[in-house]
C-alpha cells in the first residue's frame, strides 16, 4: 500500500482494518494499535500510513506463526 499522509477519524480506520470501535481502543490501551492524535476536544485521528502499517505488521506476525516460525 503507498504511504500517504491522510487524516483517519475511528470510523474509517474501523472500516479499513474491519475491527470495531471498542476493539480498536482496547488494542490501543493494550498498545497493540498505532495510538491516535488528538486534533481537538473531540477529534482523534489516526495517520493512515500508522494503520496500514499494522495491518502490513499484523498479517506477517500472523503468517509466521502460521508456518510455525516463533522466531
């Protein structure tokens, strides 16, 4: 995927990695998700290039343990 710099607010990152909401923020207070930024009192935002990052980061850890490779 080709790394922009565009602005996600919850929604489209819940769109794109097709988790929910709440599990996004609870990966994010378990620091298993890129933390967001906050723009105001009430926007959050993420970098898109944070979230296909993890998505690219989650498929290869989930690929390995697949195969059996734990290193």
């Amino acid at each position: 995927m080709e790394s922009t710099n565009k602005l996600l607010r919850i929604a489209d990152v819940s769109r794109i990695t097709t988790l929910a909401k709440s599990t996004i923020w609870l990966k994010v207070s378990q620091n298993q998700f890129p933390k967001p930024t906050k723009l105001s009192a009430s926007i959050t935002v993420w970098k898109e290039s944070d979230v296909w990052k993890w998505i690219d980061d989650h498929f290869q850890t989930s690929a390995s343990l697949a195969k059996g490779d734990f290193n």
